[in-house]
C-alpha cells in the first residue's frame, strides 16, 4: 500500500555517490540516510498526503484527468466541462490533472476554481487541488523563461501558488532539465509552487535528479494491469527513496471495461470503434502485451471479480493499481460534460480485492509478454519513435 499513518522515518541505501545539491540532501554510497515517508495515508481511505520535506500537499487517490479536453475525444462546451468539474468535486474527486498543452485545461480549472470560490464554502475549498504539467520544448532553460512559464499557468489556473507542478522534458541528451528543476524549486521557495513533481521520467533520470537534490515528490507513469513496468526498477526505487507514483492509463482509456468484453476487434467494424487517441494507444499496448484474445482472458477475469463485488471493471482495474507499491494515486480520465462515471470512480475507495481476486488476474497477467523487454522502463514512450 501507499504509505503508514504516522510520522516515523524511514532507513535506506542509496547506491550511488554524489555531490551535494543547492536544495538537497547528500545521498552517498552505502550511507544509511534518514528522511521522512513521503506518503502518509489519512484516515480517509480517499486521501492521502505526498510529502518530501517540508512539502507536502493531501490530494485524492483517485485524480480526474483532463488529457481529454486536448481534443479528440468530442468537443468539450466550457459552461458545461465546468458543472461537470463542480459535479466530481462535490462527490469528494476533487483533484484535477491539467497540463499547459493540455488545449484550455488551465482555463477551465480557472473558471472552476473562481466558482468553487464564490459558490462553495471555505472548507470546500481547501480540499480541491490542480495539478498541472509544464511540457517545455529542449531549449535553454534559464530562470526567466521558466518563471515566465509557470506564471502563465498560475494566470490561467488563477492562483497564486500551484499545487503542483509536474515536469516533463523531451530530450536526455540535453540536460537542461536538471537547470529547470532548480529553476522551479527557486520558485517553489518563492511560494508559486507548492509541490514539484515529475511526469515521464523513467527511473535513471529519476534517480539522477534525486542525486542532485531536486526534492520531487512523484512521478506520473503509465500503469496498468496489462502495463506493470513500474513494478519494476521504477517501484524499486521509489521505495528506497519514497517518492511516489501518480498513474496514467489505468484503465487503457476504456479497454479495460465492459464495452470491451467479449468483442473481436480482428474483425473489421465487429466491435466497438477505437475512436479516441486514447483508445488507439492502448490497443498498441495490448498488442505487444499478448494480443487480444489474452486481452479478453483479462476482462473475462476481471467480470468476474467485479461481480463478485457487485462494482465494474475500471473499478476493479484501479483498485489493482492503487493497491501496488509506491502507488499514491491512479487517474481516471474525465469526459467533460460528455460523459460521466462518478459512481464507479467512488465505489474504488471501499473495494478489497481479496487473496482469490488476486490470484485469479495474476494467473492472467503472467500469460503476457515482459513489456520492459519490449518497450523498455516506464516514463519513456514519449520519447520513442
């Protein structure tokens, strides 16, 4: 599970020497270091707080994803992506992941947030949390060029201090990227930001911005019971450092659902359209994985469980991940004023999977092709041709 309830401190090793950060902790070879977890779980089983430090911000174990308002999912209206946004926010998923390419992602959690302000009481308010990305081109990343960034999307989001900031950089082989983590926790030390993260990084450079003492506090992959390279170096090391993974592709943009069981999609027009860039990403993942007939072994699998349960399967898929180590929270992608699965994201927080359920989808999910053989660690498919 993601964490423990109360503040003791953790010990680990850290294979590796390096010199000391501007804003770090030495970690040095076969040094015993202490630090604080990074992940508390709170007594609510929705929440929980991500931690390094003195940073630390409490969001929703289950995060709304926006990635659909970018476009290709159907035309998003802004009156009504907003009241679908107040809708999940007053079911308790109150926390949003945007990005600043993310098409008018920033904006809408802006018109959001000005409405939970005039609308909602003040109690409300302090439990909502947005969660942005910043996606910069490989260029010279100098403190006034981040700064001018991160200001565009404090302006759009209307806030003075992000919540967090999840970084993303296209090319290892410029290491700009360790000048704009510097440059961002300067602006975290400012109060713009309140937490800085990462998005898509695999694990060398995760550890390397670790050595320099960048104090990130998670990073977004991609995880799913069909994808579970994270479970391996990555988890790995975010045990022995305690930053956390907040996941995507949880439930493959819909394919691990009912509308999927039994279908062929080998067949032309015999199943269901694969009409989302989300839809066609995941089919790919499933193809190197094991194919589709494995495929419908899985939600065949997984019917089962969620029955036994009386939940659905994306219910039973994010439960799976959620429950993985390292895992602080999975994102459900929302649909904004198109569609709506606010019952089935709840049900996630009170279902247990028991020893049988667990058995039975690893039973499956051996049957599948090793896809860090295949595609290599996680947080790098971005960066593939």
């Amino acid at each position: 599970m993601a964490g423990t309830a109360n503040n003791s401190w953790n010990l680990f090793t850290f294979s590796s020497i390096k010199r000391r950060a501007k804003y770090g902790r030495v970690i040095e070879k076969n040094k015993m270091v202490n630090r604080p977890f990074v992940c508390l779980l709170t007594d609510d089983k929705q929440r929980v707080v991500v931690k390094n430090g003195k940073d630390s911000l409490d969001i929703c174990r289950v995060v709304n994803g926006m990635w659909q308002t970018s476009g290709g999912w159907g035309r998003i209206d802004r009156d009504n992506a907003v009241e679908a946004m107040l809708r999940y926010a007053d079911a308790g998923l109150n926390t949003f992941d945007l990005a600043d390419i993310y098409g008018p992602a920033e904006d809408l959690y802006g018109i959001f947030i000005n409405r939970v302000r005039r609308e909602r009481p003040p109690e409300y308010l302090e439990n909502v949390r947005g969660l942005t990305k910043w996606v910069p081109p490989p260029v010279k990343m100098t403190s006034s060029f981040v700064r001018e960034n991160i200001n565009v999307s404090r302006k759009k989001m209307d806030v003075a201090s992000l919540d967090m900031l999840q970084f993303h950089w296209w090319d290892y082989s410029n290491p700009g990227y360790l000048d704009a983590l510097n440059h961002l926790t300067d602006l975290k030390e400012e109060g713009k930001i309140k937490t800085v993260a990462l998005t898509n990084f695999d694990t060398e450079r995760l550890q390397k911005i670790l050595e320099n003492g960048i104090p990130v506090v998670s990073n977004q992959v991609q995880h799913s019971m069909v994808d579970m390279r994270p479970q391996q170096k990555m988890a790995e090391l975010c045990q022995l450092t305690g930053v956390k993974l907040i996941t995507y592709g949880t439930v493959m943009g819909g394919l691990l659902s009912e509308k999927f069981l039994d279908t062929n999609l080998t067949i032309p027009f015999a199943g269901p359209p694969l009409n989302t860039p989300s839809l066609q990403k995941y089919k790919r993942m499933v193809d190197a994985w094991g194919g589709w007939n494995l495929f419908q072994v899985l939600l065949q699998t997984l019917k089962r469980v969620a029955s036994k349960h009386g939940v659905s399967i994306p219910t039973v898929a994010v439960r799976y991940i959620l429950d993985q180590q390292a895992v602080a929270g999975s994102m459900v992608g929302v649909r904004l004023g198109l569609a709506e699965h606010i019952k089935d994201t709840n049900a996630i927080f009170s279902l247990v999977l028991d020893e049988e359920d667990i058995s039975s989808i690893l039973e499956v999910s051996k049957k599948g092709k090793d896809l860090m053989k295949i595609i290599g660690d996680c947080g790098d498919e971005y960066r593939r041709a």
